[in-house]
C-alpha cells in the first residue's frame, strides 16, 4: 500500500465487513488526492462542504481507521497532526513562510550514517524535514 486510494479501502472494508458511508467516501476522496498534507479540521472542513452533516466524530473515526490500517500516515509539525496519504517512505520540505508541506522522494537524499547514535540504538527506518522557501515565496522573497 503507498498510496491511499478508494478502491483499496472500499476492498478492505469489504472484506472486513464494514460499512463505507458516503460520508467516510467523500472523506476518503478528499484524503486521497490531498497535496497539502491537511490537518484533521481541514478535512473536516472540506468535507463538510458537500455533507454539511459530516460530524467531526466520523471524520476523526475514518481517520484513525485509515491509520491503524496503515493507509494514511501522520507528521506532527509546530505542535499539528497533519495528515500524509502518501504511505511510500519519504522526506518533507516545508516552507517557513507558507507553511506549505511538500514530499521529497526518499532516494533523492544520500543514505545517512546512522550507526552511531548514544545508547546503542538500532535505526530501522528515518525521515527527514527540511525548512526553507518554497518555490513561491522564494521568488516572491
Ligand atoms: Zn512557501
Ligand atoms: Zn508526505
């Protein structure tokens, strides 16, 4: 599973016996093509747009769903979940002026030396945040 995607959930859920309602699809839609790395109150926010009865509980449930079935991933940044549809291992760019948070591909940053870290701790897996402008604000900067 790398990236999230309808029919793989609508798969699972048959499978598991769960219900898909049209709230969790609008839900899951709107998750699977997010760029933007959205915390739970935009999807939430989106969402509600075409179900203005979606509660916060549905959206909150289908989300943690989607977690524990390894379908959607979270980062945490300044103190927010947001929200990573994008299961592949990969890095972050995030811009310090817009906020914007962008995958890198895991194979564009050189292996790090992780060997030597205190306490003996093994590393199995790693991933990078890296800060600057993004494209926008850089030529606007
Ligand atoms: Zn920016
Ligand atoms: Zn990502």
């Amino acid at each position: 599973m790398n990236q999230l995607s309808i029919e793989a959930v609508e798969k699972m859920a048959r499978e598991r016996g769960l219900k898909m309602t049209p709230q969790r699809r609008a839900i899951i839609r709107f998750l699977q093509t997010a760029k933007n790395h959205p915390t739970p109150e935009e999807v939430l926010r989106a969402v509600n747009k075409e179900f203005p009865m979606a509660s916060r509980a549905t959206v909150y449930n289908t989300i943690n769903w989607l977690k524990k079935n390894k379908m959607l991933k979270e980062i945490f940044e300044a103190g927010q979940v947001r929200l990573d549809p994008n299961c592949k291992d990969h890095h972050h760019f995030i811009c310090k002026k817009c906020g914007k948070v962008e995958d890198v591909d895991f194979d564009l940053i050189p292996s790090l030396n992780l060997c030597n870290l205190p306490n003996s701790n093994r590393v199995e897996s790693f991933e990078l945040i890296m800060r600057g402008l993004c494209k926008e604000c850089k030529n606007l900067a």
